[in-house]
C-alpha cells in the first residue's frame, strides 16, 4: 500500500506520543535523569519535536553533531500534542491553505507553535517520497511542553548508536528491529486540515 504524503508516524499509546529531540549532553543528561528539562533549557526559544526518530537520527547525525550528542525520546500526552497541532500554521505560504501571504504572517506571528513536513529518512538517512511532521513549539506552546505534558524522557542515544553501527555494517534487518514500532497517529482530518499543504 502506497504511502500517504502526508501523515503523523509515531510511537503512541492510548494517551501519548513519543517525539524526538536531540541536545548538547549539559541539557540532554539532566533532563533524561530528572525528567524534567534543567535550568539550562530556555522555554522562550522555539523548540523543535519529531515524531520520526530516523528524521531526527537525520538531523543529528546519529547522535554525532556538537550540540546534539544527546537523544532523547521525550513522551508527551496527546492532548498536549494535539493542543499544538489545533493551535499550529504552517511554516511556510501554501496558496490555497492561507487567503494570501499577509494572512499567512499574521496566523505565523500569533500562532505558539508551527508545522513543517520534510521527507521522512530511510536507514541510510536517505529521503523518502513521503514527508514526516516536525512540530516547532514557541511561548505558550513550549512553556505547556516543558512544565505539563511530559510524561518522561528517556536517553536514547545508545538506541541510535546501535543502530547506526548495524547500518555501517550493512546489516539493515537487525538495525529495522531495533527501530521504534511507528504507526499512523490517528489525528482527525479536522485537527489537520489547516496544516496539510
């Protein structure tokens, strides 16, 4: 079965989702043992989650690129998640979506938090032709993330390391096991009409 182009895959339960982000280990450390981002997280700066762990294995080099040595799986409830989604724009114009771009930088300026959809990776971190959702969060949005929808935080980055060694080795059905078991988020057409391009 074809892919749609685009839909949320995640790791979820009955009432959370599991997103990705990846930190400098001073944040990263901390916040994995407490539970809790520490001090040194800022909640005024946009924060940036991933439903995809091999776009966000993408976008930190598997747990290599300064800054971003540390992985976390950060569990969140879906109500928080989807406060965001119905409280999102776009991060870009799409004629059609928006009345005009005007409109568009308005909705952009308000809106505590924002979507992109980048083609999803393969274990090779190669894009796919089917896109994943990031979820950038800012003031409210990023505040409500950090102080009441975590549910925990989890280091990852031996997950990543591991499967990143598998994948040099060429050994790709053992590096696929190991991978979360994502499936379609079962968002509603409504809660993502004014986000699907």
């Amino acid at each position: 079965m074809e892919e749609p182009q685009r839909r949320i895959r995640a790791l979820h339960t009955a009432s959370t989702i599991t997103v990705y982000q990846a930190y400098h280990p001073e944040i990263g450390g901390p916040a994995a043992r407490k539970g809790r981002f520490p001090a040194a997280w800022k909640p005024d700066r946009m924060t940036w989650i991933k439903p995809s762990f091999l776009w966000m294995m993408y976008r930190c080099g598997w747990g290599t690129k300064e800054g971003q040595e540390t992985v976390l799986a950060v569990e969140i409830s879906r109500d928080g998640f989807e406060w965001a989604l119905r409280n999102a724009c776009l991060s870009h114009y799409v004629r059609g979506v928006h009345e005009n771009q005007a409109a568009w930088q308005r909705e952009l300026r308000k809106a505590p938090a924002r979507v992109q959809w980048d083609p999803e990776r393969d274990l090779r971190l190669q894009p796919l032709t089917y896109r994943s959702l990031q979820l950038g969060l800012s003031g409210e949005a990023s505040s409500r993330y950090a102080d009441e929808w975590i549910v925990s935080i989890s280091d990852v980055t031996p997950l990543a390391h591991e499967i990143h060694a598998l994948v040099k080795d060429g050994e790709l059905d053992s590096a696929t096991r190991l991978l979360p078991k994502e499936q379609e988020y079962p968002a509603s057409a409504e809660l993502l009409a004014h986000l699907r391009p």
